[in-house]
C-alpha cells in the first residue's frame, strides 16, 4: 500500500457517503482511528487495519489496494457535503 492513505481514506468514505462515525462504525473501528488516518496521523499500515478498511467500503483488502494505487486526490476535491438538517 502506498505511505500516505488519508485523501484516499476521506475520499472513499465520502464517496459512500458516510461520515467518519458511519464509516468507522461499518470497519469496526474507533472513529479517531479514522480521524487519524484521515488526517495523516496514522498511515493505516496495519493488516488488520487495512482488512477492516475494506470491509467498511465493502471491497476486498486487493480491491481496495487497487483503489489505493491510484493517484491520490487532491485535497479538497471531494468537496461533497451532507445537506444540513433543517433547524425546525
């Protein structure tokens, strides 16, 4: 896996839509541990780190090793937002 995954990370997780508590709810991780790969604080390394990423995203671990041999996107161009809440 290449040594920086956090736009990758963010990207993915945004891409399904999910935020960092969804996402890290689905892998079966902590959210921080999110948060820190997200933020570059972590490089997700770990095997098991790694399977519980795929798992999250529904992928295999070599499907998401795939999707994390592509270039990484550019900060900030997944740019999607979850509408707000209405305050009522």
């Amino acid at each position: 896996m290449v040594p920086d995954l956090s736009h990758h990370v963010r990207a993915l997780r945004r891409r399904l839509r999910l935020s960092q508590d969804e996402f890290a709810e689905r892998c079966g991780l902590d959210r921080t541990v999110i948060t820190h790969i997200e933020s570059g604080r972590n490089r997700a390394s770990s095997a098991a780190t790694q399977q519980a990423l795929a798992r999250g995203a529904g992928l295999t671990v070599e499907q998401l090793a795939a999707y994390f041999a592509k270039p990484a996107p550019a900060a900030g161009a997944d740019k999607w937002r979850r509408p707000r809440k209405n305050a009522a």
